[in-house]
C-alpha cells in the first residue's frame, strides 16, 4: 500500500486547528501520516499540537508565510503523495482512500475532489467548489492562459514528485502567500489531473452569507487581482527554467476577473458602473464568452446578469453583483 502524508499548515488558528487534525487522523486509509507544520503562530496552537504525541509529527518553524511553509513541507515529505489540508478545513473519513484509489488507476501528478462550503461556525451552507470538471491534460490550457477549474488547497491531493519540479517558490516580499497557487497550475505543467465527483471535505469560509460580494478567505477583493498576476509572472519563470514550458505573459480566469468586477461596481454610482462596462470589461468579457469550461446557457446567464448592473436601480444592481460573486447569494435567492 502506497503512503500519504496529509499536511496541516497552520498560523494562529486555534480555534480550527484540532477539528483539521482530528478529520486527518480519522481517516480510513491505514497508511496515512500527518504531519503539522505550525508557521511560528502566537497563539495556543503549539499547546495543540504537542497534545497529540506522537500520533502526529508536529513541526515549528519561525514566521514566514504559506509559501514558506509549504517549501518546508516539501522539503521534509518521506511519501509518495501528499494532501496539503489548510487549518481551518476538514477532510471526511473516506478522503485519502478516494484519492489512492483514482492514483492507482492512472500516472497523475493531481488528483482533485469538491469541498463542500461551511461557515465560521463549520456548520454546511448547501455549496460546494469547484461546479466544473477540468480535462485531464490541462497543459495545453493553461499554454493557452486559461486557469482550469480547482478547489482550493484543501481539495487537491498531489504526487510529491510532480510537487518537486514546481518547489521550491520564491518566499521574498510581497509573495508569501498563495502557496496553492504554484502547486494546483504548476503540477498540471507535470502531468495528468485527475477527479473525484464528489465532495470529500470541507472547505470553511470565515466570511460566508448571502449579503456580501466576497467569497474568499486569503485576500481582500480589491488585492486578489494584483496578487494574482504577480503569482503568474512567478509561475511562468518556473515553467520556462524548470519545466521548458512556455506559459503566456497574461492569463485568463473568470473568479480572478469578477473580483475587479465586483470590487468595482459593488454599490458604485451609475455612472462609474457605465464607465467600467464601456471601457475596463474585456477582461472580465472575454473570461465569460470564450471560457472553454462553461456551456452556451451558461454564458448567456452570466452575460444577463452582468448587463443588470447598468440599471439605475442599486438594489438590484447589487443583487447581480453578489449573486454572480457568491454562491451563497444564489442559494438565498433560490430559498426565497
């Protein structure tokens, strides 16, 4: 039997840190190790981890950031695969054995699978991420500028072999988070993704609800663009120096667009919302009309959507906004 080590690191979230590492000991797969990498946190977690003996290898590093953390990490993995679990996640029971068993069907470098969406509380608020199921090769997309449909960190399993190509990443300056990033596109530079169709974990988002255009717990909306074209300038010098793969200047990505477009419009004047529609939207455009992952309805309902934040009623102008931002949004509407 093949070992997985599932990788919880942690900063300051005490609070979660023990529902993350009891889901990872839970596990049902038996040659599972965990491994928690606490990244110089000031709070009660090293109390919280020490509480666990050896039934987990507990690490303490100083203060750097997830990039950090996930090179440290790397750098000490002794198995084959590995699952990086953020903290404040949880895994269910069958996760790790879902996950072997479609490795041992084929030479994947990723294995990916839904999370099912909770709130601060853990408590499930009927969501899941992603909707969409990306090719298998997804070099050719991602040559092409288009990042394909992925969890976030938490629902991604990964050979450590193909993780070892991409890692380790740049830590310096303003680079010190969105670890994630660089293994979910890089590893796809290595080999073939593989999907799970269903959800075996929980991905919790601290600012969950209806009435808010955010949807994301690592950046504010209005830093998440400039983050990530950053992280695609990282990724494409390690693709050409590592990999020898050609990666494009500029990427494509409709949740990276519709953080500009929600970021902008969300309960501004008619007119800055006329302005931006007429002068600043092909991005955000182009992401819906020639998005190689959606279908023709699809398109044309994100396209509607968009078109109502040109209306001189805010309240519904804003309605769009939220509702095209965040799936919670849409499950409210659907419950009225």
């Amino acid at each position: 039997m093949k070992h997985v080590t599932i990788a919880i690191c942690n900063y300051n979230y005490e609070r979660y840190l023990r529902a993350a590492i009891d889901s990872a000991l839970a596990q049902d797969y038996p040659d599972t190790q965990v491994m928690v990498i606490d990244d110089g946190s000031t709070d009660s977690s090293r109390a919280i981890m020490e509480s666990y003996g050896d039934r987990i290898s507990a690490v303490f590093k100083k203060n750097g950031g997830q990039v950090s953390a996930y090179n440290y990490a790397i750098g000490l993995l002794d198995t084959e695969y590995v699952i990086f679990l953020d903290s404040d996640d949880v895994l269910y029971p069958e996760a790790v054995s879902e996950v072997m068993r479609l490795f041992d069907s084929g030479a994947w470098s990723k294995v990916q699978f839904r999370l099912d969406v909770m709130d601060r509380q853990g408590a499930l608020t009927g969501a899941y991420v992603p909707h969409t199921v990306p090719p298998h090769d997804c070099t050719k997309l991602l040559q092409g500028g288009w990042l394909y449909p992925s969890p976030p960190a938490s629902g991604n399993a990964y050979r450590v072999s193909a993780l070892r190509q991409v890692f380790p990443v740049p830590e310096e300056g303003v680079n010190r988070y969105g670890a994630d990033f660089y293994a979910i596109y890089g590893v796809a530079l290595t080999g073939p993704i593989g999907t799970v169709p269903k959800s075996l974990g929980g991905y919790r988002v601290h600012n969950a609800g209806g009435e808010t255009v955010s949807f994301a717990n690592s950046e504010q909306l209005n830093k998440a663009p400039r983050a990530f074209n950053m992280r695609w300038a990282i990724l494409r010098n390690i693709a050409k120096d590592r990999l020898n793969v050609e990666l494009p200047p500029t990427f494509h990505d409709f949740s990276h667009e519709k953080a500009t477009f929600c970021s902008t419009l969300y309960r501004a004047k008619l007119l800055s919302r006329w302005h931006w529609m007429l002068h600043d939207s092909s991005g955000y455009l182009h992401t819906i009309i020639a998005n190689p992952f959606w279908g023709v309805k699809k398109k044309l309902g994100t396209l509607v959507l968009s078109s109502l934040c040109l209306l001189p009623y805010s309240p519904l102008s804003d309605f769009a906004v939220r509702y095209i931002a965040n799936p919670l949004a849409r499950r409210r509407a659907a419950g009225r």
